[in-house]
C-alpha cells in the first residue's frame, strides 16, 4: 500500500526559542506569554517563556498596529510634525488562525476607501507567523504558519516572501509528513458555523430589530455600557480624536484613541443629539456594524469567533448563544 507521504518544510519544538534568538536581531518580536495566570502578547524578551497554541489572549495582537492610544501630530509655530519609527520592524509570532485571520480583515478595513497612514505604517514593517494545533486547510492569512503535527514537530506553511525567506534558516527542514486532522478549537464553534454564512446571520439581525424581537430589551438592560467586548474584539476599530494644547499655548497635539460605539456619547454629534441614546439601541449598533454593515462591506461578518468578547464580559452576556437564538427565530418566522 502507498502512503500518502509529502515532503514539507518542518520545525522541531524545541528549536522554536532558537530561532526566535536569531530573528530578534532583525526584528523586535511580540509573542503570547503567561502574566498572572493570563496569557497576553507582550514584548518577548526570553523565547524561553514563549506559549504554544493558546485558545484566547486578553487584549487582542491588533494593539501593536493599531495602538489604544496614539499621537497623530503635534503643531507648533515650527509648523506640523508626526511621530517618525525608528525601532526594528515587528515580528508578532504565535499568533492563532483567528488572531490572523482578525488581522487580515483589519488589513481590508484599513485600506478603504483610503489607506489608513498610521495603520500601514506599523503593518507595512511588521511579519505575522502563526502557530496552530488546527489542521490549515485555508491559510487565513500571515507571512508563515506553523502547524502542530505532533508532540515534537510543527510543519512550516509559508505564505509570502518574508515567510519563505524565515523557513530557507537553519532549523527548518525537509521531511517527509503524513496528513494529520489536527485538535481543533472549540470556542465558539457554533458561531463558527453561522459565519460561514454571513449572508443570512446579516438578515436574521436586521429582522430581529424590525420586528420588534425582544432580545434587544432585554440586552439593552444587562449590558452596562462598559465598551470592554469593543476594546478586546480584533476586529473592532472605533476611535476618536482628542486634541490637547500645551499650558504655554506653544504647541497642539492629536491624538486617536480607541472608541467603542456601545459607551454614552459615541453617537453624540454637533448640537447635543445623539443618534443612539439608549444601552439597547447601543448594544444592537454593535451587533449591526459587525453582522449586518460588516457583511454588505466586506461580503463577510466582522467577528472571528475568538471568544473575547464573551470570555471578558461583566455582565455575562453570551453572543454565540444570542446569536444562534436570533438566527433561530428567523429562519422560523421566514419558513
């Protein structure tokens, strides 16, 4: 009998902290490491500390491109000046196929209708490599991924030049591998599949506001307006602009700041109206722009299931059960 062998690029586990040392002199490398009990992308000063295959981070890899706060320009009478990088380029590695596939939307979003200067220039300097314990069927994105095939070996997918260019290093090799199915994540599985179908999960959200569903009441007065499911969310970009004057008058600053559309005054404009003056009618523009605005932009939702929102909400407030009850009722009431 012939097997299906396939000779593929490979890394050994125990070879990834090496590799890690040599990168970091061309690059500064963001990875997922234990604080606290919690893993969280920070700057990784021991390959050593490095966490493998984790299934959710508190704060989302999105913070070291599109930062939570950032300084756009500052004017003086010397005229305008705007923060220049002079740091190494950024390799944020370990990322999850979520994580990546969140980025790649963000890279859609960033780009129209008019390419996002102060995104881009981080996402124009930065290599993304990913480390899954998912069989990859359809890369989502990134410059290389790395796929767990068992205890002691990653196979390398690289995607770009600069993933090519990562795997011709010294701890890659060639080696025969057979086809493996992988874990799995199980997060949010369901709402994973609902996703796969934006085109009705954007139809069954609009009708629930339409038809009056009580879902939106009844979310509107659990949700305490906090903005924490928008600030963990790697997909979420609100933001707003907050200029500042020096005490001597001498100079002005601008600065953009996240922003989440489910807190007080997002929807404010000029003259004191506000187009959301309500938690519910808050709360269901959140799930509008991700669901149904995303889906008619993008021709997909702007979520990735990565659990976030649900895993740091104060209040409880579980999307994916929400979701597949709205999605329910839907296909119900439209036969």
């Amino acid at each position: 009998m012939i097997k299906n062998y396939k000779m593929e690029p490979v890394i050994e586990r125990n070879s990834i902290p090496s590799l890690l040392k040599i990168l970091s002199s061309d690059y500064s490398i963001i990875a997922p490491q234990e604080r606290n009990g919690e893993v969280v992308f920070d700057d990784l000063k021991d390959p050593e500390c490095l966490v493998l295959g984790y299934k959710v981070t508190i704060l989302p890899p999105k913070k070291y491109l599109f930062p939570p706060e950032e300084i756009l320009f500052t004017y003086s009478g010397k005229g305008v000046r705007t923060p220049s990088i002079t740091s190494k380029k950024l390799l944020i590695f370990g990322l999850s196929l979520r994580d990546l596939e969140a980025i790649t939307q963000l890279d859609e979003i960033m780009s129209t209708p008019h390419p996002d200067y102060f995104y881009w220039k981080r996402r124009s300097r930065s290599i993304l490599v990913g480390v899954t314990d998912e069989s990859v069927h359809a890369p989502p994105g990134g410059d290389l991924i790395l796929e767990r095939m068992d205890d002691e070996l990653y196979r390398a997918i690289p995607l770009t030049q600069a993933g090519k260019k990562i795997v011709k290093g010294r701890f890659f090799k060639k080696q025969d591998i057979l086809p493996h199915k992988g874990e799995g994540n199980q997060v949010m599985e369901e709402l994973r599949k609902l996703l796969l179908d934006p085109e009705t999960l954007a139809e069954a959200v609009k009708w629930s506001r339409a038809e009056g569903h009580p879902v939106w009441e009844e979310l509107g007065k659990r949700c305490i307006g906090c903005g924490i499911c928008t600030y963990v969310c790697p997909i979420c970009h609100c933001f707003s602009m907050e200029n500042s004057v020096s005490l001597d008058g001498s100079t002005c600053t601008r600065c953009r700041k996240w922003d989440a559309c489910t807190l007080p005054g997002f929807a404010r404009i000029a003259g004191g109206y506000d187009h959301h003056p309500s938690q519910k009618k808050r709360y269901y523009n959140w799930y509008y722009h991700k669901f149904v605005r995303g889906y008619k932009e993008y021709g997909k939702s702007q979520c990735v299931a990565c659990g976030r929102c649900q895993t740091y909400c104060p209040a409880r407030i579980d999307i994916e059960k929400e979701l597949l009850g709205i999605v329910k009722d839907y296909r119900e009431a439209c036969g």
